[in-house]
C-alpha cells in the first residue's frame, strides 16, 4: 500500500507528575526534511528520537514538537525575583514619566518581564523517557495512519490516470492500422502520377519507402508504453513507499507518449496524445505526495 507523505499525529499524557505533549506534522519533501523541537532536557535523546522517525517516516518534511509541563499542584510552584520585577517597574515608571503617558499596565509588563518569574524546573534526572518515548511512538502511529488513508486516495487517482492513458492508447492502436494503410496508398498515388513522366528507379525507391515508413512507425513505442503503464500498475499495487521509483516509470511513460506524438502526423492521434499527456501530468503532481 502507497503512502502520502501528508500526515499528522498528536498525543497526550500524565506521567510523574508531568504532561507529556506530542504532535507530528509531515508534507510533501524529496527527502526527510526532519525540525524537532523539544525542551533542552531532552538533548541527550536526540539521536534515539531522531532515529525513531527517521527510521518509520522515511521522507518527508517532518516537525517534531515535543512539549512537557508541570501538572497538578506543582504547575503552581513559581518562583518571582522580586529584585528584577521592581527594576523593571521603576524603569518602565520613569519611561512613562518621561514622555508624559498613564500607564496602568506596568505591573503587567513588569511581571512579562525576562526571567522575573519562574516555573519549577524540570529535573533531567526524573525525566520519564520511557513514557515520552510511548507518546512519540503513538504520535508516529497515528502520523503513518493518516498517510495510509491518504495513500489509498492518492493510489485509486493514479490507477485511474494511468488507465485513462491505457484508453488512449487502444484508441492509438485502432487509429494506427489505417493510418499506415493510408500513408502507403498516398504514397503510392503519388508514385503512379509521375511515373509516367519521370524514370523511377524501382530498388532505390523500394529502399527509401522503407526507410520513411520506419521513421514514421510507433510499433515499438506502442509496446513499450503497454509495458511501461503495467509496470506502474504492478508496483502501485505491490510495493510499498514506492514514490521515486513511479515518478522514474511516469519518465518513462512520457517518453514513449511524446515519441508517439512527433512520428504520428495523424490528426486524431495527435488528440489523444494530448489526453494523454495531460493525464501524465495529473500523476506527476499527485506523485509528488507519494511516500
């Protein structure tokens, strides 16, 4: 099963008297595009984390938050310099002074002040890591469900772009049969007119008809596209985190359309090939979302 690479997972949890807050957020990267952002206790950990989603996400780009509280009774344990709040006060009083302003907020903007009052530390040595690392895993979990569903609407739009090429190219195949029969009977109508008046010679001739008509052949292109488009539907279906290696068989698809397209010369094959290159590009923007 294809994955997107759009997902998002959140989790949350008490443990020692702790909160632990965890949220996933995962779009659209050529490569793993990893911006966590936890609090410094958690520093020692960074490679573990780091290899927890590098490990189940893969690509993408992914943000990391990882937030810890103090719950309960403790979230009330602050602490207020009291030498810092009364410094900044008296200096925001005399600003106020200064340019003739009433301020009643300057109690307010004091305590907002930088480090004048102060939550509980957290002691790193009583972090519990085996529950951060459970709420982490949750939040992967829930990220990798959200892209398994958006997988499977992203997998039933390219099934159905590349059998809308598929369609098209039947509709080539049926064109190609009379367009061949045609180019050979015009050929020769114009061959019957001026032989009567110009010497032909008969092998060079043969040799050259050949030759123009190979250039104009898409034989080969029409069997190579076929295979290309049952490779897609093979590896769309059986393989999973398969996103590069379609964007490659999309390439390929796209050369044998457009090779179709420059030796056709045929009206109604022209059409469809522009059918099919629009439908070509559909899946190249919806690919962009595959895992």
């Amino acid at each position: 099963m294809q994955q997107s690479m759009t997902g998002y997972g959140r989790d949350e949890r008490t443990s020692q008297n702790l909160l632990i807050k965890t949220e996933i957020k995962a779009l659209n990267s050529k490569f793993l595009d990893f911006s966590p952002r936890y609090p410094k206790e958690l520093s020692a950990k960074e490679g573990e984390i780091r290899g927890l989603i590098t490990d189940q996400l893969k690509r993408g780009k992914v943000m990391l938050t990882i937030d810890l509280e103090v719950a309960g009774d403790s979230a009330l344990d602050v602490q207020v310099d009291e030498a810092r709040f009364k410094a900044f006060y008296e200096k925001f009083s005399a600003l106020t002074e200064e340019v003739n302003s009433h301020s009643s907020d300057l109690v307010k903007l004091a305590l907002q002040a930088p480090e004048v009052i102060k939550q509980q530390e957290i002691d790193p040595e009583s972090i519990p890591w085996k529950d951060i690392k459970a709420s982490l895993q949750a939040s992967i979990d829930q990220c990798i469900d959200f892209r398994k569903s958006e997988g499977e609407v992203l997998t039933g739009k390219l099934s159905e772009y590349i059998s809308n090429i598929r369609e098209g190219l039947k509709s080539v195949e049926e064109h190609d049969e009379s367009r061949s029969e045609n180019i050979r009977a015009r050929l020769q109508k114009n061959l019957d007119e001026i032989r009567d008046r110009v010497k032909v010679d008969e092998n060079r001739f043969e040799q050259e008809l050949i030759f123009y008509m190979e250039r104009l052949d898409i034989s080969e292109e029409k069997v190579r596209l076929k295979q290309h488009l049952d490779y897609f539907d093979e590896v769309i279906n059986k393989e999973a985190d398969a996103g590069k290696k379609l964007g490659f068989i999309a390439q390929e698809i796209g050369r044998e359309i457009n090779t179709i397209g420059s030796k056709a010369n045929h009206a109604e094959i022209q059409r469809t090939v522009v059918m099919m290159k629009d439908e070509l590009e559909k899946i190249k923007e919806q690919n962009l979302n595959i895992l």
